[in-house]
C-alpha cells in the first residue's frame, strides 16, 4: 500500500511542487522565527570566539527547549498533511541516532535528534558494537529533553592533538556511570572524554550542540572490553573531500593526475599526507619514489615516516636480493 502511495505522488508533477513549497515554506518560518533569530544572537553576541564561550551560550539555549515540542509539532502537521513531506533541514544518522540539524554556523552545528531502543539493541548485536566507545575530537553540549530512563557510562582517553598516532593512543578507561533525567545536560570533550548509553527504557530525545571551534583533527575509536586503540578517521570536511578527491583523481588515470595529486603533499594533516602519498604510488610509483623517500626520512609526524619507510623497506627489497 505505501509503495503505491509512493509511486502515485513520483507520478504527480503537482503533488512534489507542492511538498517542496511546503518545505520551502516551512524553512523560510524557522530561519526568521524567534528560535533561529535567538541562536543567532547568542553566536553574534559571545564575549569571545573560544570553546568555553560557546559552550557557556548552548547551555544558556538549551535551559529552554519548549522551541523543541513547537518544532515538532510544526513538523508532524506537516507529515499529517503530506506524508510525503521532507523536512528542509539537513539529517544526520548513526547507527543508533537520527536527527536534523535546525542551526549551524561556523561555530557550532545544533540538532535535535532521537535515539530508539531498538536501534540501541541494534548496535549492541553488532560486531563491535557492544564495546566500542568513540571519541568525536569536538567538544559537544547534550541536553536529554527527554531522558528514557537511560544510564550513561563515560569514559576517557589521552586527549587528541594535531601530533596523535596510533603509537601514542594509550589506552581509554572507564571514569563511572549515572542514571540520566529529563532535562540533564552534560558537555563532553570529545578530545579525551565520550559516553556510552549503557542502558534504555524508552526511546530517548536529544539535543546536541558540536563545537567546531579547536576540534581535534581526528575522531578516534577504542575497544572498551580490551581499552585498546581500534582506529581514527578524519573530522574535517576538508581533510576528507581530498582524500576522496586525490583517489577520484588516481581511478581517474587521467594526464596530469600526478602533479595534482601532488599538490597535497604539505598538508598540515599527517593521514592526509600519507593518504596522498599512497595515491602517487598507485598512479606512477617511480616518480612517487623520491618523495617517498622524503617523507620517511623527514615527515614532522612519526606514524608517517614509520609507514613510509615500511613502504620503501618493501619497494628497495628486490633490488637487495639482486645485488646479493
């Protein structure tokens, strides 16, 4: 039956230019209503562009989230009148997480989301899921407007810094846990703390503030049953569109795709770099041999130099066993 219904409204060129003037509608009455108009004075107006500052005005926002039921109802009117109604924020989704971000700037990106129990029992099925903890690298602000009778577990780990390694990540610890109330708002620097929800009854409703502003360049994940380093990935927007477009450019095999690649080689981000490097290796690994060589013998990051040179040990093998 739903997909039917689905199928009609794709086939009804008045139906989707409806919904989108909804939408559209909709987005202009939240960008110049009152709740928009108060977080952008609470940005505009901060003593100073620092971490505590901004954490100092979310906490101020978030005493209020009366603006949260409003925006909900707006949103379920919405749905009641079009079910195929999309909601003209941008969505975000975890495995145990899905909201929409309703305000963003460069300094703070706010969403209000919901956590299912059933997606928490989800991720505990799933192969890591149980015991892995992850540090965002960003410092967030979480309100839990509606609580679901959960119990937090935190924990913490040597902070994140721009010279992190895998070398270096120690290992992460469990510091306690509490049960949670409505309207409990926690901050958590996700430089060196994170939390867990160990336990729920009921589906939970959260907002959360990130906070751009001195965000670690990397998010990285422990094992909480071993307390062991399992992995990192990049935070940046900017960090990830070059790794993605350096390996476009390599499939690309396109003339000059070496001297483009090429250019990310200084990048202040040492995985960028050695991303990068693996890239001219795999378009032209004869002309990438001279700055491989450069990066294990100089890269400022020990974790770069220590894969480069495991790369050349690799490359100069043969020749040894020739010469012998």
């Amino acid at each position: 039956m739903v997909a039917q219904l689905f199928q009609n409204w794709l086939a009804d060129p008045g139906a989707q230019r409806r919904m989108r003037q909804a939408a559209g509608g909709f987005a202009a009455q939240w960008n110049c209503g009152a709740t928009h108009r108060r977080f952008d004075e609470a940005m505009a107006s901060l003593p100073e562009q620092s971490v505590d500052a901004v954490v100092e005005a979310i906490r101020t926002l978030f005493a209020d989230d009366i603006w949260v039921d409003s925006l909900i109802e707006g949103l379920a009117d919405q749905l009641r009148a079009d079910p195929f109604f999309d909601p003209p924020f941008r969505a975000i989704n975890s495995d145990i997480h899905n909201g929409l971000i309703v305000f963003e700037d460069e300094r703070v990106s706010i969403a209000a989301g919901v956590v299912t129990v059933t997606q928490l029992a989800g991720k505990k099925s799933a192969k890591r899921g149980a015991t892995s903890v992850g540090f965002s690298g960003r410092v967030s602000v979480i309100k839990f407007a509606k609580a679901g009778g959960a119990r937090i577990g935190f924990w913490e780990a040597p902070r994140i810094t721009a010279g992190f390694s895998a070398a270096q990540a120690g290992r992460c610890r469990h510091t306690g846990s509490r049960d949670i109330a409505d309207g409990d708002i926690l901050v958590i620097d996700g430089r060196h703390q994170s939390y867990v929800i160990e336990h729920a009854s009921a589906n939970l409703v959260m907002l959360q503030a990130e906070i751009n502003l001195d965000q670690a360049p990397l998010g990285v994940e422990y094992d909480s049953a071993s307390r062991t380093y399992v992995g990192c990935s990049a935070n940046g927007d900017g960090a990830s569109r070059i790794q993605m477009i350096t390996t476009l450019l390599r499939k690309l095999d396109r003339a000059g795709a070496f001297e483009a690649v090429a250019d990310f080689r200084d990048h202040p981000d040492f995985f960028v770099r050695w991303h990068v490097m693996k890239e001219l290796l795999g378009i032209d690994a004869a002309a990438a041999l001279p700055h491989l060589k450069h990066m294990a013998a100089r890269d400022p990051h020990p974790e770069a130099r220590r894969a480069a040179r495991q790369v050349l040990d690799r490359l100069e093998a043969p020749k040894s066993r020739r010469a012998a």
